[in-house]
C-alpha cells in the first residue's frame, strides 16, 4: 500500500455503501465505500484506473457527489480524502443505515 504521512483524523466507520465514481477525464465507474470517517473513505471499483493525487467525485448511494483526492492506493482499494468534510451525523446515519462490522480505530495511512 503506498503510504501517506498525514495521520487519520478521525475513526473511520465500518460500511457497505454503492456509489458511483467519476474522474476529472470523465472516466466512470461503480464500486463500493467499505469505511468512511467525515474525512474521507476507503473505495473500490473493478476497473477504474486510478492514482495518487488524483481528483475525484464519489457519489454515495443517496447523496450528493462528494468531491476528493486519492491519498493511498492498495489494489483495487484508494483512500479517499473529501475536499469538505462531511457533518458528523451524516457520517452517523450512513454508518447505521449500511454498517457492516465494527469501526476502524484512528491510525496513521
């Protein structure tokens, strides 16, 4: 996994939530956010090519698109850092509606 310096900020939470995905080319995809923090989140797609430092917009299953950059990348897996945060019962309500174990502590990337 390429690593990132800047330590999590906040506990990131467990979910299975469908979202699509799209680069600033234009590239499309569907995947899934596996954990999200209102910080970022951990996404995967099947074929979206993606790298660090990339810009993108993730649009959660329900929701606006959220706009980000990729910090890491572990396979099919990019962590997600969301240019604005999202409110912390957004995060709350997102976790309970599509939990899918427990939460993932504070660490560094």
């Amino acid at each position: 996994m390429s690593q990132s310096l800047i330590p999590r900020r906040a506990q990131r939470r467990s979910v299975s939530l469908a979202a699509t995905c799209r680069t600033e080319s234009g590239m499309r995809d569907n995947g899934y956010i596996s954990d999200i923090s209102p910080h970022g989140c951990r996404l995967a797609t099947n074929t979206l090519a993606v790298r660090i430092g990339l810009r993108i917009v993730i649009r959660p299953q329900g929701l606006e698109g959220l706009g980000g950059v990729v910090r890491w990348i572990e396979g099919q897996h990019a962590g997600i850092e969301f240019d604005t945060p999202l409110y912390e019962p957004v995060v709350d309500q997102l976790s309970q509606l599509h939990a899918s174990g427990t939460a993932v502590g504070v660490s560094s990337l």
